[in-house]
C-alpha cells in the first residue's frame, strides 16, 4: 500500500487536511441551525395575549419596591445584639475574597430594634409604620448575589446574570403569562434608576421587545411629573388611527412577502400597545378621582412622604388593572459609605408610610392576597465600618428581604446571617432562588420557561435555582 492510497484512518492527518477533508460538513451545521431557527421562528410569542401557566398560581402580579444602593441589614430588619457587645472590636473571623473597600471595625447599628406582632418580628426604630404590619410580612434575612458592584448586582437581581445582557424578570413574566390588560402593558417600571445597568435592568434583551418593561419617568424625575413618553399624539386620535393603520398595512406586507419573522411581529403588536396606551394611561396616572383620605394615607399631602407615596399609589392603581410587574424605585439613596444615621433614617422616614398604606390599601380592596409585594435592595451592608464609623461598605454575602401577600407565609422570619450579619449562613437563598420562587407564585417552573436563542435554550435561573418552599403559604 502507498501512501497516497492509505485509508484516512491508517495515519494520524495533519491540521490542515483535517479542516480539508471535514470542512464541508460545518456548512452543514450552520445551514440546520438556520433551519431550526426558520422553524422555530413562527412559534414565538410575540403579543401579551393572556396564557395559562405551568400550574395554579397564588399570585396574579408583583410589585416590586427597588431600594436602589443596597440597604444596610443589621440596621433594618436583621437584629444583631452580638454587634452591640462587640462594637469597636475587630472582626473576629476572614472578610471576603473581594470587597468593595477598606473597612475597619465592626459597628453596631444606631438605631434601637423592636419586637412586633404575634411573629415577634425583630424591626429597626426607622419602620415604625411597617411595624405594624409584621405579621402580615415574610422576612428572608439569608439573601445572597455573587457581586460588591451596584451596576453587576442590579443586573443579577433584575436579570440572573451579573455578567451578560440577558431579559428581566418582569419580562419573563410578561413572555410567559401575558397580561390581564390588553391596553396596557405587562410590565411598567416607575422613576427607574437610568445608572447601574440602566435599561438592562428592564430590558426584554433577547425576548420579543413587547415584553420589554414601560418606564413611567425616571429617577431624576419627581414622581408627579412622571409620565409616559410620547403619550399625547401630535395629532388627533383618529388621524393617528389612520396613519397607525397604513403603517401595520405595510407590515404586514412585508411580512408576507419575508415569511414569519419574531421581531417585525413583535413592532406590530408593540405599536398596536402604544396607541392603545394612549388612551388608557392618562386616566390611570390621574388622581383626581382618589378621596383625600386616602392621598393622606399614602403621605402624598405632605413632605417627605410624597414622593414615593405617589409612587406606591400609582402601583396600586396599576394593580388593579392588571399589570404583570409593576416596579418602584427609591433611588439612588441606600448607598450610605458614610453619614450612616443621618441618611439611613431620611431614606425610611421617605418610604415607610408609603409601603404601609400600600400594604393596608391592598388588603382592603381585597388584593394583597393575589399580589405579593417584594421589598429589596441589590445587596446589603458591612457590619463593619467605613468613613469614621458612620458609613457601611456593600456586602453581597448578606441582605434581608421581606415579602406580603401572593402566597408566602405571614409572620415568618426564615434564614439567619452568623452573629454579626455579614454573611448568610442559614437556609441561604440566592438570587437564582429567590427567581425559581417568585416564578413558583406566578404559576411557572422556573426550569421550563425557556426562550431559544443563539443555539441554546435560556431561562432567567439559568442553570440554578431551587425554589424555597418553606417560606410559602
């Protein structure tokens, strides 16, 4: 036998005649994953018509209260009277791999802790309003992400991943259930932070952009001037209907001529949105048609309250029409590295009446039970100190986080952080988790809703994630 006639498997090729004799089949691939694409593509959702979940829900729709900067846990709602005792002392055991920045000893919380409630739920002084509903609340105190940066964190909470551009939760919701309201969208978030990920964070990344979060203003804009871009037409309703009509027109043309195409279907349905938006909004966003009593409840009447109390107010009024996800933004106050006391107790006197009438609204009108209503930051604080002992680093290795309603158990205090509260150390729940579970309420197995995208099926858990049955109703 010669060389040249020996079987391919007689000899060990080189690189370059491997790539010659198997190039050809990578056309191959690349043409059946166009074709797996070409197939799939007609199958993707792209309008917000209502879908039936994975199995019974116990909530209908979120509201998700953003304490934007990351709250300090030992100075809230995570009591640590070894911290008391050991004040000034340093800390006995290793800080993290990686931190934030130099911090020194460790330092007790300026504000005096209570118990409330049947729960006996341990509550910092700042909440005296929320107080009162303790037993109505969940408290996760053993939160953890996996990053110290506000604009990675924020992309983690919101999306699952610190690292890369993926959907938010809010529009997985969307994409998975679609929504109660057809004039309105799925998934509204009010006065959002514009730095720290920005619009990733309520982004629709890779899903249909209908699904996309509708901001209502943004963080440099005062609650009572927050609207929504674009609502009031250049022109009269019906010239717009007509002018909206020959464009879907031409859509629609064209997508008979390209065959079917997710993202040209997803503009149709998302400006058909827009314009019934339009008509809708305005009388959402108005609130004359609220009784002063309840203006006053919410703090609206008054300073500091005002603000955010509109803002709660607003998502009540969306709550009741039947939007999805439904996100306030306290931002960008919780980043205190110093003047601790001073800023910590300014931030809760501006959200804690707010979050209780909210909290007492919804009950009454008989929707706190389907609702759950979420409170959180992105992470929490150092126990240790910064900034001449008035200041807190980030601490991602530990925050709390309480829930209401939506089928989560009242009065339950679940998880612990180690004696000081700077790690979680006790039925820890991460980020993914905390995910897999709010998808739980809202019907979904967090592990089947999946989008294809570039080859690969994604979810928002991505690989992780177990869902956190003890804290449930």
């Amino acid at each position: 036998m010669t060389v040249a006639s020996q079987s391919f498997s007689d000899t060990k090729p080189s690189r370059r005649t491997l790539l010659r004799k198997t190039a050809v089949g990578f056309g191959f691939l690349a043409l059946a994953d166009l074709l797996t694409q070409e197939r799939t593509r007609s199958d993707v959702r792209t309008d917000l018509a209502p879908r039936s979940p994975h199995f019974p829900p116990r909530a209908q729709r979120i509201i998700f209260l953003f304490m934007h900067g990351g709250p300090s846990q030992v100075d809230t709602f995570d009591y640590k009277p070894q911290l008391i005792r050991d004040d000034n002392k340093p800390l006995p055991f290793s800080l993290p791999r990686v931190v934030s920045a130099e911090t020194f000893n460790l330092l007790k919380s300026p504000f005096s802790f209570a118990q409330y409630g049947d729960s006996g739920a341990w509550i910092s002084e700042l909440f005296p309003h929320l107080a009162r509903h303790a037993d109505e609340l969940t408290f996760v105190r053993s939160v953890h992400g996996s990053n110290s940066r506000h604009g990675a964190a924020l992309l983690e909470l919101h999306t699952g991943s610190d690292t890369f551009i993926r959907p938010s939760l809010g529009s997985w919701l969307g994409y998975g259930l679609g929504t109660e309201n057809r004039n309105l969208p799925s998934y509204i978030t009010i006065c959002p932070s514009l730095t720290h990920g920005g619009t990733n964070n309520w982004s629709s990344a890779f899903l249909p952009a209908v699904y996309a979060g509708t901001p209502m203003g943004n963080a440099g804009t005062p609650s009572s001037q927050a609207r929504f871009p674009f609502i009031h037409g250049p022109t009269a309703p019906d010239r717009q209907r007509r002018e909206l009509d020959l464009l879907q027109q031409m859509n629609h043309r064209h997508l008979a001529r390209s065959g079917p195409d997710a993202e040209l279907e997803s503009r149709i349905r998302s400006f058909e949105l827009a314009f019934r938006l339009q008509r809708e909004a305005p009388l959402v966003q108005d609130l004359s048609d609220e009784s002063p009593h309840t203006l006053s409840m919410y703090g609206i009447d008054q300073e500091p309250t005002a603000d955010f109390g509109r803002q709660c107010l607003m998502a009540r009024r969306f709550a009741e029409r039947g939007v999805r996800f439904i996100q306030l933004s306290h931002s960008y106050k919780w980043d205190q590295h110093s003047n601790l006391k001073r800023d910590h107790r300014r931030n809760a006197l501006e959200v804690d009446r707010p979050i209780a009438a909210l909290l007492t609204d919804l009950r009454q009108r008989g929707l706190l039970e389907d609702t759950l209503v979420w409170w959180g930051g992105e992470f929490g604080r150092t126990p240790v100190s910064q900034a001449g002992r008035d200041g807190r680093d980030h601490n991602p290795h530990a925050m709390t986080m309480w829930f209401a309603g939506g089928g989560m158990q009242p009065g339950l205090q679940y998880g612990e952080t180690d004696e000081y509260g700077y790690y979680a150390v006790k039925n820890k729940v991460h980020f993914h988790d905390l995910h897999a579970t709010i998808l739980h309420l809202m019907g979904l197995d967090h592990e089947r809703l999946t989008f294809r995208h570039a080859g690969r099926d994604f979810r928002l858990t991505d690989v992780h994630g177990e869902v956190v049955h003890d804290i449930l109703a």
